[in-house]
C-alpha cells in the first residue's frame, strides 16, 4: 500500500518537473522574441537622452559678489598707490580710473588682489567691477584720491620781518593767510585757521632777536615755511 502511494507521488513529482520545464523554455522563448528588442530600444533611448545637443540647463542670472577695495588715501603727495583688495574667485576683474578701464585680469584662488596704480594730477577716481563666467557683474564702492603736489601758500601778514618791538609790546600777534584746510604751526604751536584760511597766535619775545617759523601743510602733507627775524628791547 504505501509502496503503491510512493510510486503515485513519484508520477506527480515527474509530471510537474516536466510542466516546470515546459514553462521555462516558453518563458525564454518570450523573452528572447520579445524582451531583448524593448531591452535595445530603451538602451537605445537612454543613450539618445545623455547624447542629445540641447542639455536643459538652468540660467545663472546671480551676480558675483562686490569687489571689495580697502581703504585709499584722500590725499597723497606721492606718484603711485597700492590699490588692494579682495574678490570672488575666478572672477574677472577690471579697475578703472577716472571712468578709464586700467587694469583686467582673473583673479587668483587667494581672492585677494594687489595693484599698483600711477596716479594723475587732481583728482583720482577709483572702482573695480567683477564678472562672472555667466557674465553677470558687480561694482565695488568708489574711492577719490587727490594727488596734490602743491605746497600750499603761506602769507605772513604780521609782524614785518625785521621789526623791532620795545617795553610792553614782549607779546606779539602773529597774524597770516593760508588755505582754509591747511595747519598751520608757529614755532611749533598750532595756530587756529578760519574757514578763510586766517590764522593768529600770540607769541611772547625773548630779549634780543628771536626767529618766527610759520608752517603750513596741506592733507597731502605737502609744506610751506616762512621764516622771520624780530627783536625786542625791555
């Protein structure tokens, strides 16, 4: 009996071994027929994609950010400044002076940047733009550097040099005209100069002959002296 039973499992075992195995090379047949040619197509289709000439790509409309230039002189005396600074990397930055483009260049993985600049006679008005590879551009602020190689003039008004002063006239008034920004030392005491330019300093006498030396100097340190000679008698 349980031989008889064995036997009819065995049967079943084989004839779903077979059904299997018939399942199976239908399945490849349906995938050698079908599946490999949609496999080519949407290969096909990817390489077309990666390949394909108008890649969407997004607009870069943000600027770089502003050059940045440290602080200039006002005024200076001297024929050439250093102008330096910092900006975005890789960025193109151009200088400019008095509205002329004077310098252009890319700038270097530091950010930072070092140029020196021949200054013009007056006023000097200096920025720098930075633009991207997208061409968007910034502007740093504006600098004015006064190149001043004139001394300032200085008028002594009183007294006359070679005066001579007597009794109780030991202090005297030094009285003179300068540009009104200038400052203005009398024997190295600073005198006080008006909105005018108008200066005064009382200034005692020693007995005998006493030198006066006025001095003026302009923001570009540029400067002016006068020398005189008074006397004085008790």
């Amino acid at each position: 009996m349980i031989s008889r039973y064995s036997r009819l499992q065995e049967r079943r075992k084989t004839r779903s071994a077979f059904v299997l195995f018939l399942a199976a090379i239908g399945l490849l047949a349906v995938l050698i027929f079908l599946g490999i040619p949609l496999l080519s197509r949407f290969a096909i289709f990817v390489s077309e994609l990666k390949g394909s000439s108008s890649p969407i790509a997004q607009e870069d409309k943000t600027p770089p950010a502003p050059p940045y230039i440290n602080a200039l002189p006002k005024f200076t005396k001297d024929n050439k400044i250093k102008v330096t600074g910092r900006a975005e990397a890789g960025s193109t930055l151009r200088l400019f002076q008095n509205s002329a483009q004077i310098k252009e260049f890319v700038v270097p993985e530091t950010s930072s940047f070092d140029i020196e600049v021949k200054l013009l006679a007056g006023h000097n008005v200096l920025w720098a733009t930075s633009t991207d590879n997208a061409g968007n551009e910034n502007r740093s602020s504006t600098w004015d550097v006064l190149y001043d190689l004139e001394p300032p003039a200085v008028e002594v008004i009183a007294p006359a040099d070679g005066a001579s002063f007597f009794g109780d006239e030991k202090t005297i008034d030094v009285k003179g005209k300068t540009e009104a920004t200038a400052q203005v030392s009398v024997n190295d005491r600073v005198a006080i100069v008006n909105s005018n330019g108008e200066f005064s300093l009382k200034l005692t006498l020693s007995e005998g002959e006493n030198t006066i030396t006025v001095a003026a100097r302009d923001s570009a340190e540029n400067k002016t002296e006068k020398v005189l000679k008074v006397t004085y008698s008790p």
